[in-house]
C-alpha cells in the first residue's frame, strides 16, 4: 500500500515537473520574442532620430549657404 502511495506521489510531482518545465520553456521564448521586438522598435527609432538630425543639419547648412 506504502509503495502505491510513494509511486503515485512520485508521479504526481513527475508530473507537476513536467508541467513547470513546459510553462518556464514559453515564458522564456515570450521574453524572447518580446525583447526583439522591442530591438526591433529601438532600432527604427534610432533611425528615426538619425533621419531627422540629417534633415536639421541639411536644412541648417542650406541656410548657412543663402547667407
């Protein structure tokens, strides 16, 4: 009886193992996905701020030139 009872206990926390491993597998791969996708949007923002600092710079250098 004390056997059926360790090997059921045994299966249940096999079993609950199993079930975190899987659950801790997609946290990780949504942190993942999510962090690329923030590099994602840092990178057209920083692309952004380049563009607009070109067209400032471009803009100035006009100006400095009709004068």
């Amino acid at each position: 009886m004390t056997d059926s009872i360790e090997q059921g206990k045994a299966a249940l926390f096999a079993g609950i193992d199993m079930d975190v491993r899987a659950e801790a597998k997609e946290i990780v791969a949504e942190a993942r996905k999510q962090a690329r996708e923030k590099e994602k949007y840092a990178e057209k923002k920083a692309e952004s701020i380049l563009n607009a600092a070109r067209k400032q710079a471009q803009e100035q250098a006009e100006q400095i030139r009709a004068k």
